[in-house]
C-alpha cells in the first residue's frame, strides 16, 4: 500500500469535513475557487505542451465560484448559461487583439480546461447550497472518493485483468470493487441521514444514483488519465504527496458533480 497516498487522505479529509460542514456558502464558495485556481493551473501547465493557453481568462473564471452567492437565486440559471459563451466570446476576442499570435488550438484547450475544471467545480458549489446541501455534498464525496478508495484496496489485493491502456494499472476488479464500495458507503450514509437527521431518502434510488455516479465518477478519472498521457506526464503536480496534483485528486468528484446535483433535484 501506498503509505504517503493513505497519510495525506487521513490529514486531508478532516480538513475538507470542516469546510463543508462548518463553513458558510461564502467559505465554501471561497474555498472552491482556491482549489479551482490550483487545478486549472496544473491543467494549463499540462497542456503547455501542446498549445499557449489564455490563462488570465481561465483564473479570472475561477473568480466566478467565489462570487457565486452573491447571484440572486432566480438569475443563477441564466447567469451560468450565458457565462458559456461569454467566456468564447472573450476567448476569440483574444484572438483578435493579438492579431492572431493567439491561435484557434490556444483558446479551445483554455476553453475546455474552463468547462472541465472551473465549470464542473461551479457544480459543487450549486449542491452545497442546495436545501439539505450540507447532507447531499457528501454523497457526492462519498460516490468519488469511495470509489476511488476501495478501487486501489481492491485493485491491489485481487486485480488481475487489465481495464483500459488509457490509465494502465486500473483493473476491473478494482472498478467493479470501487462502485460497490462506494454504494455501501452511501446506503450507511443514508441509514444515518434518515435515522439520525430526520431524512427520508429512498435506499433504492440512493443504490441507483451510487452505482451511476461511481460509474461516472470513473469515467471521469480515465478523462484526466487521457489528458496525461496525451501531454506524456505522469502527475498534474506534485501538490499532495501521495496523489499527485489538486486535479488528480477531484478529477472524479467534478466530472460526476453536475450529475450529482441534478439527481439531487430529484431526490
């Protein structure tokens, strides 16, 4: 096992459970915008690579989580759609004020490295300050890092077949051990919820959303995989030892977050 991997998860998640559950919306939103800042900022250095990415638009976005309380809740919807092509429309502007130095292929790895992290950051913002957000968060939490958890536990005792030359050293014992981990975390998690905090959450739909958002949660893991060996680095950084970079940490939980929060509606 991987001793510096499960040290730094130990000293790390206290930290995050304090965040979430005694900070408020502005905190939190805060919070999220800081580790969006240090993710895109892998990101960027990633695709350096391969392309110059307009990386003041991508910083100057992550300003928009730390700001986001401050939406009326009625003009959210329309103020996170419209930031889409606001953000495209600023993207080829740049393309226009440099005289073209910056090129097409720069402003569409920023503008995915926007979607992908800041967007998908913004998400986990929304289910935060959700009704019941400081209970449905962790279902989220515990979908991602359940996952990813019991996929290394059960990848490393019994994995013997290979799942995808994408990220070399998951296995399908591991990916199909990692989501029922996962589902049994939140059924316990919703036995205390609805016993101990007054919920009435569905154990069934709670073992549907688990085994969806686990299976997108992978997914999303092999996504930040693909980027790496596109750009041929093994970490986004070395930010968290054990891990490797802030990315490499919460590329499932924000890939799976819009998900999360639009099932949450739901439940």
């Amino acid at each position: 096992m991987n001793v510096k991997r499960i040290t730094t998860s130990l000293l790390g998640f206290p930290l995050v459970v304090i965040i979430l559950l005694l900070g408020n919306k502005i905190v939190v939103d805060i919070a999220l915008a800081i580790i969006a800042v240090l993710a895109i900022s892998e990101y960027f250095n990633a695709v350096e690579k391969v392309a110059k990415p307009v990386r003041w638009v991508g910083y100057a976005s992550c300003l928009s989580i730390a700001l986001i309380h401050i939406v009326p809740q009625e003009y959210l919807d329309t103020v996170v759609t419209l930031s889409v092509p606001t953000i495209l429309i600023i993207l080829f502007a740049q393309v226009i004020a440099t005289d073209m130095k910056t090129t097409f292929k720069d402003i569409a790895y920023t503008f995915i490295g926007i979607f992908y992290v800041v967007f998908f950051i913004m998400f986990v913002a929304f289910i935060d300050g959700m009704k019941d957000g400081k209970i449905l968060i962790w279902y989220a939490i515990f979908a991602a890092w359940g996952t990813d958890v019991f996929a290394y536990i059960v990848g490393k005792c019994i994995g013997k077949h290979k799942f995808s030359k994408v990220s070399p050293k998951k296995t399908i014992e591991g990916c199909i051990g990692g989501t029922v981990g996962a589902v049994i975390l939140m059924l316990i998690y919703t036995y205390v919820a609805n016993n101990f905090w007054g919920m009435n959450y569905s154990y069934l739909f709670i073992t549907e959303i688990g085994i969806l958002l686990s299976l997108i949660g992978q997914i999303g893991d092999f996504a930040a995989s693909s980027i790496k060996r596109f750009v041929d680095i093994k970490d986004y950084s070395h930010l968290i030892p054990g891990h490797g970079g802030m990315l490499d940490r919460i590329d499932s939980l924000i890939f799976l977050a819009p998900f999360a929060y639009s099932l949450f509606t739901i439940l």
